[in-house]
C-alpha cells in the first residue's frame, strides 16, 4: 500500500528560486548564508527516505487561475507540469512529472468524502510549487519523483478555513493509504509564514505568532484549526494566510509525528522564512 512517510514545509519566495542556481556562491553572502544554512538537515532526510511521490499544497498566485476563475481547491491530473512564473524571466528548470493514476485515486476517494475538487488534466505551476521543489531536491533532481499539485486558494477572499484545510489533508491522508501499489509519498505544505506584501501593513512580520505556530502543528494542530481566517490574517499578514497550505500538510500525517528539523529566519525579501521536517510513522 502507499503510505505518507512524512511532510516537509518552506517559505516559496521568488528571490529564493532565483537565488538557488547560484546557492554554492551564496552560502557565505551575508543575507542568503543564515537561509541557506537551514536546508542541508532537510535534504538529507529527503535523500535518506527516497520518496517516490511529492504532494504539493500550495497557492497559485494569478498564474494557472485569476481572479475571473478562483477555484477554492484545485488539484493535479496531468502527465507533466510546467514552471510558467511571473518575473526574473520565464525559468528553465526542468517539468514536473505528475502521477495522473495516483491523481485520479485521490480524486475519486476525497470526492466521495464531500471535497469537490476543480481536476486540472493541464496545471502550469508557479514559485508556491516550483520553490520549494528546488530547495529540497537540490541541482533540481525533483525529476527523480513524481507530484502531485494540489491547490489552495490563498488570493481572492472568502479563503479556506484553516480547519477546512486540515480536514482536506486528512481526506488526502486517507486517500493515500487506500492506494494499492507500495509508494512512499511525502507532503509539503509551502508559504508562509507572516508577510504581507501590500497595503497598509506592508513589511508585517509576527515573530511571536509565527514560533507558537511552528511548536504547535507538530503535536498540537487542532489548535491552530480553531483559528478564523480572519484571525490569521491579522496574526500573520495577508499572505501569511499562507499557513493554511502547512495545515492541509500537517493534517495528511495521520500516525505517529515526530520533528526532525525547524528552522525560522527574519527576513528573505518581505517574509518570515519557516522551514519543518517531520516524519510520520504508521
Ligand atoms: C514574497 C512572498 C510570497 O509568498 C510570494 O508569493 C511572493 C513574494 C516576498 O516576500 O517577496
Ligand atoms: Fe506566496
């Protein structure tokens, strides 16, 4: 059977996925070398456990939707996906290679389960995806997995709630273990964590808010499911809204979690980068 043998989470900031190329330069830059620095522990894990499949939850930011069409969730059935990013030139990194088997499992048991979701046989993928994809899988052998895109909407209010997106990653937890064939999968959850881009509030970061999140989504989650969305947005930034995807990550882990590795770093360009590790066992 498929099983979830953990979940990781990462900021996705574009200037991370422009600096990444030129990490090996970077890693004694002053403002990259304390970023950078987190990641090494992550990839590790990540060479160790050998997954075969990477389910993604993350947001598209005005790439594959806009605003005229914004589903609320959205998920992956295509044989490949495309980075086709906004700013610093369309990139060259090598396509996605989907599972759209794997997909239609999903979607046939979380449809049963009252989550209708927009199935996308054709999904171009942005920074939310395409980031930390990189980071984890350095000199981009993300190619050596298969993946699964599942899109929350982050952008066009009313959003989510973040029990409501718990409650997804459960529905895709339970999915996952009624898949037949003998994968290993892991779950990332990307964004995050407080920033906010616009407005008023503009350059809004929560320190203390954002360490009482990265404690309390290993052992505790339900309590962070009792938060509105409007209470988040007000704890965390507009974009820090953001922390949902690491919820519908944190709620796919349905055994025995276990941290292997934090990190929390002020500030990459506008936002508080968070980096977690965790394995689940069965
Ligand atoms: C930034 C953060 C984001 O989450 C994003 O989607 C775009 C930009 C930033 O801090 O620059
Ligand atoms: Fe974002």
């Amino acid at each position: 059977m498929a099983r979830i043998i953990g979940g990781l989470t990462t900021s996705h900031i574009p200037a991370i996925g422009n600096a990444v190329p030129r990490e090996k330069e970077l890693v004694n830059d002053p403002y990259w070398k304390p970023f950078f620095a987190a990641y090494p522990p992550a990839r590790e894990w990540l060479r160790k456990a050998k997954p075969d499949v990477a389910i993604v939850f993350y947001n598209d930011h005005g790439l594959n939707f806009f605003l005229d069409k914004m589903p609320t969730f959205a998920i992956g059935a295509a044989f490949q996906y495309r980075h086709a990013d906004e700013g610093w030139g369309i990139p060259t990194i090598p396509p996605f290679q989907g599972d759209p088997e794997l997909s239609w499992h999903i979607i046939d048991s979380v449809v049963r389960d009252e989550f209708d979701l927009t199935t996308c046989q054709e999904m171009l993928v942005d920074h939310g995806f395409t980031v930390p994809m990189s980071l984890f899988w350095p000199g981009n052998t993300y190619t050596e997995v298969k993946v699964i895109p599942v899109q929350i909407n982050t952008v066009q209010h009313p959003l989510p709630s973040p029990a409501r997106c718990f409650k997804l990653g459960q529905a895709i937890g339970r999915a996952v273990a009624s898949y037949p064939k003998d994968l290993k999968v892991v779950v990332l959850g990307t964004g995050g964590l407080s920033h906010q881009l616009d407005g008023e509030r503009a350059g809004f970061i929560n320190k203390k808010f954002d360490l009482m999140c990265l404690d309390k989504i290993v052992n505790e989650p339900e309590a962070l499911t009792r938060l509105s969305i409007h209470e988040l947005v007000k704890e965390a930034g507009a974009q820090g809204a953001e922390f949902i995807l690491w919820l519908a990550m944190r709620g796919a882990l349905t055994g025995k979690v276990t941290k292997i590795h934090s990190s929390y770093h002020v500030a990459v360009s506008n936002t508080a980068t968070g980096l977690l590790v965790l394995e689940n066992a069965a």
